[in-house]
C-alpha cells in the first residue's frame, strides 16, 4: 500500500492522479467490506459454538464492547451464501405458444421466484440482476455469484452438471418428470399432475463446469415448485448457512400453493440436506 501511495502522489497529471486515487479506494473500501464480512462471520461461529462474548473479546485481543458492537452490525454472515458481489438470477424462458415467430417469454413463477430472491439479496446488503436464459437452455455457469431457477427439461445443460449430485436428481417417464432420492431410492412424483396444489423441487449447490466455484441450483418439478424453492430459501437461509457454509449439497423440499394465487403457503424439507463436497 505504502508502495502504491508513493507512485500515486508522483503521477503529475492531476487528472490521472484523481482517477488513479479513486480506483484504489473503490478497491480498498471493497476489501474492507468483504474482511469487515469475513470477521463477523468468524464471530458467529464462536459465538454459536458456546463461547460467550467475553471469551470472544479475550481470544482476539478487542474489549467486549468492541465485539457487542461488531456483532450488532454489519451484513448478517449468511449473505456468503449467495455471494460476496452482484448476484445474478438466471431464469429459463421457452418460446410463446401458439405463434409462427415465437419469441421468448418468462412464466409468473419464474417472475415471482426472481423477485423473491432479488428480495432476499437487497436484505443482506447484495444487488441482484435479472437474466432471461432462451431454448434451447444453454447457459454460461463459470461466473460467480450465479443461481439458476429452472427444470432440466427446459435447461438440459444444467441437467447433465446436476448428474454429479450422488444423492438428488431429476428422472423422466411415460408419467412425467419426477425427483428421486439416490440414496434410499425414493421417488417424488408431484401431487400436481393429480391436481392437487404441491409441487416437489431440488434445492442444492452445483459444481461449475471449470472446477473453479460453485452455483445456487433452484428447481422445481413444475414452475410453481421452483417458485416454493425460492421461498424455501428465504425461509431457510441462517439454518442452511450454519449447517453447509458455502460448500456443496442439495436438498428436496416439498411445496403446497393456493390454488387459485398460486401463492406459495409452505415449505418443508422432504430429505436430509445432503452435503456433497469432494464429490468427483
């Protein structure tokens, strides 16, 4: 830094200068707010692991005052979860039905599913932005801070990333798409088809294709499933955070909706959440 401030202050064009300076504070004041994060999140771990404040204070060298403050402010820990930066929501489009020159369109769940978490992600301090993936499906997944909503019906690549889950998946038959429990073998087939208002959806972190990161994987087995994934979410963000952090797993949640709203009414898990990481 000192090395950085004394090439600064020689660069004569004042102009260049003030470019230059104000680079370097974005950058620094982007550093600061990530290890401000990274402290806190360090912080709740302690604390949830049953040391008390004043044991905190002591073990790090700051009065505890200093941590009661540290801890009753800033971005709640959990916003890892999502990502440190501007999280984009991808959602699947399809063509519109019953047009000669179809263009692509977003069904209200899907709407509703970036809304809720754009919502999530303006509460932990985070922007959101909105990207519509077309038929047939392809999208880039080696980015960071993505979540993809969507089937592998309509987002078939994202399906075959989802084969390397050993626990979860998506199969389809004569009757339909459907969840499965590799694990005990467990079908989820959704009680929609038989007209009634619940869906299932996988809700996981996948392996990006360049082995370098990971992305949010919310899908349901109809729209309405993957809008009940984005309340899943929501609801369940903190629990999710303490028990995986940032690492690899999925979970296969169930969703009963209002017929009539389709508003999503509740959520509950119909699996353990599954920890994958180390998974090849």
């Amino acid at each position: 830094m000192e090395a950085q401030l004394a090439a600064l202050a020689e660069v004569a064009d004042p102009g260049g200068r003030a470019r230059q300076a104000s680079s370097l504070i974005e950058e620094h004041q982007a550093a600061i707010a990530e290890l401000s994060h990274l402290r806190r999140g360090a912080l709740d771990e302690m604390l949830s692991s049953g040391m008390t404040q004043t044991q905190i204070a002591e073990a790090i060298g700051m009065t505890r005052a200093r941590v009661g403050q540290l801890l009753s402010s800033g971005p709640r820990p959990e916003r890892a979860f999502l990502g440190s930066g501007t999280v984009t929501v991808a959602v699947a489009g399809k063509y519109e039905a019953g047009k000669e020159n179809p263009g692509h369109v977003v069904s209200a769940e899907m709407l509703a599913t970036y809304e809720r978490l754009s919502g999530l992600a303006r509460s932990l301090s985070l922007k959101a932005e909105y990207e519509v993936v077309p038929p047939p499906g392809m999208i880039k997944l080696n980015r960071t801070n993505l979540i993809v909503c969507g089937s592998p019906r309509i987002l078939p690549f994202v399906g075959q990333v989802l084969e390397s889950d050993p626990n979860l998946g998506f199969r389809n038959d004569d009757g339909g798409w459907y969840l499965v429990n590799h694990v005990t073998g467990e079908e989820y087939r959704s009680p929609a088809n038989e007209g009634e208002p619940c869906d299932y959806a996988y809700v996981g972190r996948l392996p990006r294709p360049d082995g370098r990161g990971s992305f949010l994987y919310l899908a349901g087995i109809h729209a309405l499933g993957t809008k009940g994934a984005g309340r899943y979410l929501e609801d369940n963000l903190d629990t999710l955070y303490r028990e995986v952090k940032t690492r690899r797993f999925s979970v296969a949640i169930a969703c009963k909706y209002d017929p009539k709203t389709h508003e999503i009414l509740s959520t509950e898990a119909v699996t353990p959440v599954f920890r994958n990481e180390g998974v090849g």
